[in-house]
C-alpha cells in the first residue's frame, strides 16, 4: 500500500518495481509475488513523464521459509458463551498470510489447485468449537484464521495442522525438519451471577460478564 504524493494528478502515473525479480516480482498496482529465497527491494514512485521521478520511497521485502507455526490468540481465558479469533502465524511471529489484503484465498476445497495451503483444526474436548472465519463452515476450519467459541466451564486444546492442498508437508511455507503443527490450551470460566433477594422476598439473580 502506499499513502501520500500527488496522486492523480494530471499525467502524473505512480509505479513500482523489484530490484530483484528472481525473489520478489511487483506490478504496477503495488501487488507482489513472491519467487525464490532471499531479499529484494521494492521501489515506488509518481513519476510525470519518461523518467521524471516525482517522488519515491522504498521497502525491502524477505522471502523466507518458516522455523514453524504457531497459533496466536489474544487471550486463552474465555467466559462460556465468548467468542475470540485466533490464526496461524510463524513461530519467530512471522505472519505469512495477506488477511484479504489482495485477491487471496486459503479456504480449501478437494478440487481447487490453486489454494497452496490447508489448515486443519482440531479441539481436545467440546468445551470449545472451532468454526472457519471465511468459507462459512461450521466444520473444523481450512482456513488459516478461525473462531472460537466457549462453550462450557473446563480445559481444551486447540490444534492446528499445516499440509499442502495434497496432505503433504508444506515445503513451500516452512523449513525441511520444522514441525507443522501447533497447539494452544484455552479455559473457560462460567458467568458470574450473583444471587440474592429482593425486598418481597424473591430471589433475584443478576449476570455479570467481562
């Protein structure tokens, strides 16, 4: 993404380029595909005319493999009834996923080849489930962000496993020996009411949530 510069302004046309197309190959919309391992410098720019730069800036860009994933969660303590999202990221915090920011998507289905990825999530116990964010299903997810959803008081494991769309270690995302899979526990607490009795002498009881 870019902010700033001219603009649209007229005969003013903005571009970008890599200085290394074997690692990192851009187009003029500022959309990148990724190539071989290493690092490679974007570069943007308005220009008005053949040449006549305008402005610019730069970033770099690393393409890498992961050591292997992790599952990361803004909290693993859940009140029964909450919900959280949670996704895969790598495990030094690398996040290898665009989040919809271009014509991506990692839900998985047996016939769609272009999908390199598929992530299968499991829990250890109902007291939680675990629901895809993108493809609608209320099956374990295939996608590389889901919900959670606390059901009842206890203790659970939630599991995610990375193959590519053929079962297979995904080579294409982590380091040969790196562990594709990753758990996190979550518990979940019941809702705090408190009971007491009104000036007739019912009972009342009021809800408290976080």
């Amino acid at each position: 993404k870019h902010v700033g510069g001219p603009g649209g302004a007229n005969g003013v046309a903005l571009r970008f380029a890599s200085d290394d197309s074997s690692v990192v190959q851009t187009d003029n919309r500022g959309f990148i595909t990724a190539g071989q391992i290493g690092t490679a410098q974007i570069e943007g720019w308005y220009e008005k005319g053949q040449g006549n730069k305008l402005c610019d800036d730069f970033v770099a860009v690393e393409v890498k493999l992961l050591d292997g994933i992790s599952i990361f969660a803004g909290s693993t303590n859940l009140i029964e009834g909450t919900a959280i999202d949670v996704f895969v990221e790598g495990r030094d915090g690398d996040i290898p996923f665009p989040f919809g920011e271009g014509p991506f998507s990692y839900s998985w289905t047996e016939d769609d080849d272009s999908t390199p990825f598929r992530f299968e999530w499991n829990i250890s116990k109902p007291v939680v489930e675990v629901h895809s964010q993108y493809s609608g299903s209320d099956a374990p997810s295939a996608d590389f962000s889901a919900a959670v959803v606390a059901h009842a008081p206890g203790v659970a494991v939630l599991s995610v496993k990375v193959t590519d769309k053929d079962g297979n270690f995904p080579s294409g995302l982590l380091k040969p020996g790196a562990s594709n899979v990753a758990e996190l526990e979550f518990e979940v607490f019941r809702k705090l009411t408190i009971t007491g009795a009104t000036p007739d002498g019912q009972s009342k009881e009021k809800l408290f949530l976080p």
